[in-house]
C-alpha cells in the first residue's frame, strides 16, 4: 500500500493511534483554550509601564435578536441627524455616541449561527464544518491583559450553555460565560483565607505540572501522525507553554489583595423571565469591573433567543422573545418587541449615564471606556445578517454623528474592530475581513 496518495491524507504505514491514547492527549488540548482564558495573570512590568499611562477599556455587547431598523436608525446622516424613536432614549447622551448604518461582516450568514461571530467575523457560521476564529477581546487580551488581575470577562444573559458565547480563543475554542451576577462579583471582590489562597496557589503549580506532563504526551504523538496533525500539535505546544507561563503569573494575583468596594454582594433573579434585572445587574458588574481596573475587556452576550417570555415593567408581555422577533407585521407582536427594545435602549442609557458620572483622573470613565452594542442580525424577523444596528459610546472618539453607509452594498464592521483596537493602544492595521480604519470616526 501506498504511504500517500496525490491530493489526500498521508497514510502511515504503522499500527492506528489507539483511542484511548489519542483522547488522552487531545482530551486537554481541546481544554486547553478555556483554561488559557480564565487564567488571570500579572506581568510586574507590564503594571508599572500601564500605571504610567490612563487605561482605556472596552466593553462589546451583543443582544442576537437586534433590534426593529425602522425604529433605530436615523433617517439622516452627519451630525446634524434627527434622533430616532429608539435613540431618543439615549438624548441626553447624544454627544457620547456614534451610530452607523450600513455596516456587516463580510461573508457573516447563517441567521442566528452569527452570534458568535459578532466579534470574530468569521465567514460562514452556518455551514458544515465551521470552525471560529479570535474574537476582538481574545485579541487584545493577549496583548494588554496582562496588565489586570483578569485578562477578560466573559459574561452573558440567558445564554445557551456551550453554544453561545461572544468570547473566542485563537484556536476557535468557545469561552463560556459567567451567567450569575453574584458569581461574577465573587469573582472579582471576594477573597478567601489564607489558607484557601495558598490552596489555590498549590492548584495551580499542580496545574503548570500536568501541563507539563501533557505536553510530553503530545510530544511522544508528534512522531506517529502526519504533517497537518504536526501542525495542529505545534499550535497546542505554543499553547501549553502561553498557559505555564500566565498560571505562573496568576500565583502572583492570589497572593495579592482584591479590591474593596461600597457595593454589596448582587442577589440573581431567580428566572430567566426576569431577563432585564440580569441585563442591568450584568452593566453594574462591568462597571465595577472597570471602576477597581480588574479588568480592561469585557463582553456581554444577551442570548434573547434563549429567553422566554421576559418581563418588563409598564408592558405586558405574553410570547416568548423569539417569537415575538418573527413578528410577521403582527401590531400585536410589534407593540411587544418595541417595549422590549426600549428597555434595552433605557438600560444602555444608564449604562452611558453612569459610566459618565464616574471619574478616572481628569476623564469621565465612558471617555475611557469604548461601549460597543450591536446585534449579528440586521433584520430577526427575516434573520438578515446585513445592515447591522451598531452603535459605539465612549472611548475618546468625536462622537455625536450617524456615520451611514451604503444599506445595499455594506461596508466592513471589522474596520470599526481597528479603530478600537488601536484606541486600546495595539498597533493593529488589519482584523478578520477588515480593509482598514472605520472611515469617518475620528479621535476626539
């Protein structure tokens, strides 16, 4: 038999891998992304150099179900444009914001698959054999996270546990949200003994150690697959050794205190039908987040299309969420969703409001902090992924403008990714099918 053949896979002229062996190297390795994630790190000079200068922070969310167009986008463009019966909510905010029209990620199809592409671009989430790439915040994680006790958070609202999420490693691999308000303030505020830290501090040499000894595993099949799989092998070794380096930096991070704040520990509502108080709760936590500089990325996935029929104060709601976006031009289901999509819009505006009221030196925190909300879905009733309603807050930029493109021949989103990327400081020209700067957003 043969050892190759022209255009397919090499085969070896040695006994098959067995199973068992084969789950045990690849078994971590696919674990491997989650614990590179959630491992919270510390490089001392990297702290002193970000102390020197003021940080800047980002906070990406997205709600899947979107919003109705017609009652969010301007019906003029420029600065001088008429606020919308949606952005009127956020009047008093005007200043702060850009909206933009005309906007997608190129090749982004599938209807509700695009979710977790919103902040990878990732062509074509729908088909078979999908694999994602790195979302905005992994990107820019890896590059200044390691100024924070957390590289990033990850949270979401009603989500669709391991199928939704906005947050993606390099290798494609999903991060699960923290759903509970409650878990994330633990998270963030609470410290245990001294006795529990030094356990956890052990934890995770034990966990550098296994690493270690996974890694010689995988090393030993490196000799018996073929060059594509030598490929896949040699992005989990640089894995493996990014891991080590930032479990080392995380011992630091135990052993130094977490901040003290007014605020009490959050109480979860109970139901998913409560899906507005979560949408809030999870705002304060992003702003505490920023407040103590936990962290400097956040994003928030709010999977309406895993919520129920949710409530929400002065409208009586009585379908689910989902249903209620296939609204087929029914007023009954049309006079639900626009209450729904104006408690959105009110809660964004608090979000704005007090990020505003808060102050970080010479600068409000929203100047410091770019708030992206958006949705995959430019139209949920014909799952359209086209003309996306996005709008950015905050961060330094000259704000107060409907930025509109052409509705039938869209422009990049990713080219507003640059932008942010590099008001975060990264000397990035180029992310997922950008082309470019955002044309149009000036620094302010």
């Amino acid at each position: 038999m043969s050892n190759s053949t022209k255009n397919g896979p090499t085969i070896l002229n040695r006994s098959a891998l067995s199973r068992r062996r084969f789950l045990r190297g690849a078994g971590v390795a696919l674990a491997l992304p989650l614990l590179d994630a959630m491992a919270p790190s510390l490089a001392s000079a990297a702290v002193a150099d970000a102390a020197a200068q003021p940080p800047r922070r980002m906070l990406a969310i997205c709600n899947n179900l979107g919003l109705l167009p017609e009652q969010f986008f301007p019906g003029q463009a420029g600065r001088d444009y008429k606020l919308s019966p949606y952005l009127e909510l956020l009047g008093a905010r005007r200043d702060d914001f850009t909206v933009f029209s005309g906007v997608w990620h190129p090749d982004v199809d599938g209807g509700h698959p695009a979710d977790n592409c919103f902040l990878t671009a990732a062509p074509h989430p729908g088909s078979g054999g999908f694999r994602n790439t790195i979302s905005i915040d992994q990107y820019a994680a890896a590059r200044i996270g390691n100024q924070t006790r957390f590289p990033s958070l990850t949270l979401g609202v009603n989500v669709s546990r391991g199928q939704r999420s906005l947050s993606w490693t390099g290798t494609g691999a999903m991060i699960p949200c923290e759903e509970k308000a409650s878990d994330v303030f633990k998270k963030l505020f609470l410290r245990g003994s001294p006795e529990e830290v030094e356990q956890q501090v052990r934890k995770l040499e034990l966990g550098q150690s296994i690493m270690d000894a996974v890694a010689g595993q995988a090393k030993s099949l490196g000799r018996d697959v073929g060059p594509r799989d030598r490929d896949r092998l040699d992005q989990y070794f640089t894995g493996v050794r990014d891991l080590e380096v930032r479990m080392g930096q995380a011992r630091e991070w135990e052993r130094r205190p977490k901040p003290q704040v007014a605020a009490k520990l959050p109480v979860d509502p109970p139901t998913p039908k409560q899906y507005m108080d979560k949408v809030r709760l999870m705002y304060d936590m992003a702003q505490l987040a920023f407040e103590t500089d936990s962290t400097r990325l956040i994003t928030l996935m709010l999977d309406s299309v895993n919520s129920p029929t949710i409530e929400v104060e002065g409208a009586d709601i009585n379908d689910g969420y989902h249903s209620l976006s296939h609204h087929g031009k029914s007023a009954a289901k049309l006079h639900q969703l626009e209450a729904i999509d104006r408690e959105h819009m009110k809660l964004l505006g608090e979000l704005m409001t007090n990020l505003k009221a808060k102050h970080e030196g010479n600068d409000a925190l929203l100047d410091r902090t770019m708030v992206l909300y958006g949705s995959n879905l430019g139209n949920a009733n014909t799952h359209v992924t086209t003309n996306l309603p996005v709008l950015l807050a905050g961060g330094g930029f000259r704000h107060g403008q409907h930025l509109a493109f052409d509705r039938e021949r869209n422009y990049p989103l990713p080219n507003l990714f640059v932008s942010m990327l590099q008001r975060l400081g990264l000397e990035a020209d180029r992310f997922a099918t950008s082309t470019g700067t955002m044309r149009g957003l000036e620094i302010a």
